[in-house]
C-alpha cells in the first residue's frame, strides 16, 4: 500500500488562538510582540494585520505608522509547540501517526485512513472544516511523502485544500523553497536562476554537493520519496492497539458497551493467535468537543479472555461522559505478555494460585479498589521478623525457599511494633498484665521467651525476646521485650495471632 502523508500548515496560528480566546479581535488588525536590542519587533499578525501590509519581522513602531489602530499583546514564550502538541493529539482521530512540524504545521500519516472518510477529498475536508469552526486559519496537502505534502501545503495555487492528481507534476513547479531549505539557500539558488524545483533535478548531484552541501540533496530525496523520511508521533503507536470510527457519534452507555466488545474480540483474537494475554489496557473515546475520556484496567496474570476483561471494564463504563457524542474509540495494550499453557489434570482441580477463578476474582477486586492494594507475600532469608516477610513482583514469582514452620508466627505482623506498658513478675517470665491501646489486658496463657538477635552484619541493635501470650477474652498477641532486665528496656506488640 502507497503511504499517504498530510501536512496542515497553520498560517496564523498564534493569532488565531488569541483570538479565539478573545472574540473582539477577530476582525480588527492584531500582532503579538517581543523586545529584540530594546526594539519591540512583530512576531505573529493576523489576517486583517497582513492585508493591511504588516508582517512578522517589522518593528513595532514602523507598523503603526503604517497602521495606526493597529493592537499588539506580548508574545507568550513555547507558545507554538504547546498548541500544536495539543491540536495533534486531537488530531488522533484522523491517524494514530500524528507529529508537530515546528513552528506552524502538522504532518499526519494518512495511509489506510482515507477509507474511512470516502476518499482523500472528503478527509481533506473533514479535518479543514473542523479546524476550520475552531477558529484556525490552514491549508491542507495530502501526497506521497511528508516533503512533498509540505511543499504543496505551503506553495501550491490550489488553496486551501490540495489533493493533485499529479501530485509530482505539480511538486516540480513549486519554488526552491519547497524543498524546505534554509533562507541563505534558496537566495543563492535564485541568484543562479534555480528558482524552481524542476530546475535542479537535471543538474549533476556532485554539483549540488559541492556548492549546497548534502542538506539540499537530503529534502529533495525525502520529497521524491528516494530516502525515508521518519515522522516522530506526539503519542507512540502501541504495537498491540486497535482502533473503531463511528459513523455517527456514541452518547448512551450501550453504544460504548458494544465499541468495547467490538475492539477486544479484535485485539484478543490478535494476541491469542501470537500466544500473548494483555496484563494493562487503556480504552479512550474521543468527543466531538476534543476531549477524550479514557478508563484502564490491569490484571494479575495475562489474559486474552474477553468475556474477564470487558467485565474489568465494566464497573469503570460509568464514569464515560460521552457529552455531544464519542467518534472515536481506541484500545491500547501497554503491556504484553505471553501466556503459558499447562496441562490440566481429569481428577485433580487447579487450586491456589493456579485456580483460574481466584485470578479472576483478584483481577475484579484489584480493579475496583484500586491497584497496590493486594499483594502477596514471600518468606525472605532473614531471622529478624521485620525483614523475614517480601512482598512478591507478581503471582507467579517462585521462592527458593519455604515458610518457617518450626516456631509459631503471627498471621498479622505489624509493619512497625508498636510499645505497650507491662509488668512481668520476674526477669524471662512473660507478662502478667499489660496496656495496649489504653485496655488493659490480664495474661492467662503465655508460651517464651525466644529470644531473637538483632542481625548485626546488617544494623546493630539490642535482642528482642518474643512471647505468644493470651488473654481473658482469649485473644492472642505476640509482644517482646527490647533488651534485658538490666539495660533500658521497653516491651512492644508486634502480631496478632487468629
């Protein structure tokens, strides 16, 4: 398939927006100014300013001679890449491929697109008029190359929308400054008569080489098509995504519904085939207004079960605000990965972790309560109970080691001991009473002391010894004194048992 590339050329956009933001310039005569050497020089006009004789460059004072009721405003520094970087991601809805061409253009790949819209002309239309009833002033091109699309954006008679049938023919009687060339270039291009792109293409390269240097030689082959030319995209194109136009814009909770459904049986049939299941997903829908609404959902093991995750989904739809209509709706894998298969057993059901329901039920929880809220814990290679518990990378991580089983531990550890007061009889005698959380609890049972030494190659610090202790209400706690009888000591709580 021949790629196709639009270029859009915004001949005022600074202007333009500034007036879109203030309606009362629009058909009075405007420039944006900056201080150059003390001078206020004109960095941008509008239309009404340009007909008038006023362009970029002039100095301030020399317009207004020219014009005296002209108005000026101070330019806003990175103004032009803030708003191209904004209208490309709105422009997403035309292409997924879509780069800011500084100072005052887009490019678009249009390749496979045009389809959609019945043609080049009615795509060409489509996103003229919508830019159009923003308030921009553009010209639009579609051809063969970026370059080449660029050239006739900016040069060609057929504004301001151009899809030439013979886009070459017409390329090659655009002038030199088509080629997108430096300024000194193109002068000394037509100081020798080279004033038109067909005028340098029967000349020698070596030639060109020598007196141009390798830049001219460099946009004529990217123009022509002989060298590639790479577009960066203002959003990068997920290698698994999936994208659906609607013929006419989705406002109620169903239609939604059913563009999911739609976009998952596609991607899921994509990565079944490849042996892939998605761990995150985005879903966003783009309004008519420019906004784009977006929900994503994340599982524990990959998947490409569409019924598991449209119902992942499910709970987030809600919060879709459709507003005036969504026209457009796109599913994105951030992340991918491969699925491996085992072999189920006739007499014995997966249980655990390996039982596909529980994932599933984790995967519904996580996503309605939010990620990092579950986790699950490994026994780590340390005698200290603060560093004896990890939290695990995923569910599938394997441990090289086992749970100790040998001493009893605590189902609830807490993650910092928190002090108690207590009193014990005699020195290695467990509590007989002691306060926690302003209750005072009297110590019927208890099981100790295990003493546990501080691991010194790591930090130093005083032993602790534990004891597993019940009381009246038969509660069980696991509390410990830091330190011995003699020394300064201080008694904590650190678990609770079931």
């Amino acid at each position: 398939m021949q790629k196709r590339f639009v270029t859009i050329w915004f001949r005022y956009l600074k202007t333009d927006w500034f007036c879109h933001r203030h309606p009362e310039l629009l058909h009075l005569p405007f420039v944006l100014t900056d201080m150059d050497h003390g001078r206020m020089i004109i960095t941008a006009v509008n239309p009404v300013a340009y007909q008038q004789g006023i362009v970029a460059g002039m100095v301030l004072a020399d317009a207004r001679a020219i014009v005296p009721s002209l108005i000026y405003l101070d330019d806003i520094p990175g103004l032009p890449q803030k708003l191209l970087r904004s209208i490309a991601k709105w422009c997403i809805r035309f292409s997924p491929i879509v780069s800011i061409d500084l100072p005052d253009g887009i490019i678009i790949e249009a390749t496979g697109c045009t389809n959609l819209w019945n043609g080049e002309i009615s795509y060409l239309g489509s996103i003229f008029n919508r830019l159009k009833q923003i308030g921009y002033n553009v010209n639009a091109a579609i051809g063969d190359t970026p370059g080449k699309a660029w050239g006739l954006a900016h040069f060609s008679d057929q504004q301001p929308i151009i899809r030439c049938e013979d886009e070459l023919n017409a390329f090659l009687f655009l002038p030199v400054a088509a080629l997108r060339l430096e300024v000194d270039t193109v002068k000394r291009l037509d100081k020798l008569g080279l004033r038109q792109i067909r005028s340098i293409l029967s000349m020698p390269r070596s030639v060109l080489r020598r007196r141009f240097g390798n830049h001219l030689l460099m946009r004529l082959d990217q123009a022509l098509g002989r060298q590639e030319e790479i577009i960066q995209p203002v959003q990068p194109v997920e290698p698994y995504s999936e994208r659906l136009p609607c013929l006419e814009p989705i406002v109620t909770a169903t239609g939604i519904e059913l563009a999911l459904k739609k976009l998952l049986e596609l991607l899921c049939k994509r990565l079944q085939q490849e042996g892939k299941g998605i761990r995150k997903l985005i879903f966003r829908g783009y309004r008519i207004d420019g906004n784009i609404q977006a929900i994503d959902i994340g599982t524990n093991r990959a998947s490409s079960n569409v019924n598991h995750l449209f119902k992942l989904f499910e709970i987030k739809i809600s919060s879709i605000e459709p507003a005036l209509g969504i026209e457009l709706f796109t599913l994105e894998s951030s992340k991918v990965e491969d699925i491996h298969s085992t072999q189920e057993k006739f007499w014995d059901k997966a249980c655990g972790l390996e039982n596909p329901g529980l994932i599933q039920l984790l995967d519904r929880v996580s996503n309605k309560i939010g990620n990092g809220h579950i986790h699950r814990f490994l026994p780590a290679e340390h005698h200290w109970p603060d560093r004896s518990v990890r939290i695990a990378a995923s569910l599938d991580e394997k441990t090289t080691i086992q749970w100790r089983t040998d001493r009893q531990r605590p189902i609830h550890l807490l993650q910092n001991p928190e002090p108690i007061w207590a009193t014990a009889p005699i020195p290695d005698y467990p509590p007989m009473l002691f306060r926690y959380q302003n209750k005072l609890h009297k110590v019927k049972k208890a099981d100790g002391p295990e003493r546990i030494e501080k691991e010194w190659w790591i930090e130093e610090g005083q032993h602790r010894d534990y004891y597993a202790v019940e009381d009246e209400e038969g509660k069980r706690y696991w509390i410990f004194r830091s330190g011995h009888y003699s020394d300064s000591y201080q008694w904590f709580i650190h678990g609770f048992f079931a």
